[in-house]
C-alpha cells in the first residue's frame, strides 16, 4: 500500500467518522428546543443542509473506501475530486477557527460533547 492510498483510506475513515457525529448532533446540541426558537422554513433550511452535509460525508467515505486505487493516482478526476475534497477540509478547518474560536473561559480537560450518557 502506498502512502496516498493509505491517504486515501484515512481520508475516508474520517469522512465516515463526520458523518457518525453529524448524525448525533440533533441530541447534542438539543436542536428540538433550540428550532423553537426560529422560525418553521429555517428550521427546515439548517435541517436540510446538515442532512445534505451528512449524506456528503458518507459518499465521499465510500468513494474513499471504493476507489482507494483510482483516486490515489490523482490524474484527471482523481485530482479534481481529491483536490477539492482536500480544499474543503483546509476552509472548513480555517472557518471553524476564525469564526468560532474558543469559548471564553473553556478548557479542554472534560468536552462535554464527548461524554457518554
């Protein structure tokens, strides 16, 4: 196994390991009180786009998964999709940072997110 299929497979481990998290944040983040609070079609709105996001993950984990060889190449659409699959990553990264930093007064040595109930 080479290096960018090993890549590759990563990649699509953690796509897949988005999606599992994704599908949890409706409990997570108490999204039945919270879409109370705004109005029906933006409910529906965010609703849709974390379904689309979601459903995304999941197609780019099984792409990784079955088509470790083809896309590990890069050449032609390889490329592209990797390419930009890989941009996506580096905005997303940068957007978390700059958009939401860190909380003040947070500490990283209990996340409540990540606490088994």
């Amino acid at each position: 196994m080479t290096i960018a299929q090993l890549c590759i497979i990563i990649g699509g481990l953690l796509s897949l390991f988005m999606a599992v998290f994704h599908s949890r944040f409706y409990k997570m983040f108490y999204w039945r009180r919270e879409f109370r609070k705004i109005t029906l079609p933006n409910q529906r709105i965010l609703y849709t786009i974390h379904i689309a996001l979601l459903l995304l993950f999941v197609a780019f984990a099984l792409l990784s998964f079955c088509y470790v060889d083809e896309l590990s190449q890069g050449k032609g659409i390889a490329l592209g999709i990797t390419g930009l699959y890989a941009l996506f990553w580096l905005w997303r990264m940068i957007w978390q940072i700059a958009y939401s930093g860190r909380p003040r007064g947070a500490t990283f040595k209990r996340c409540r997110l990540f606490t088994i109930s």
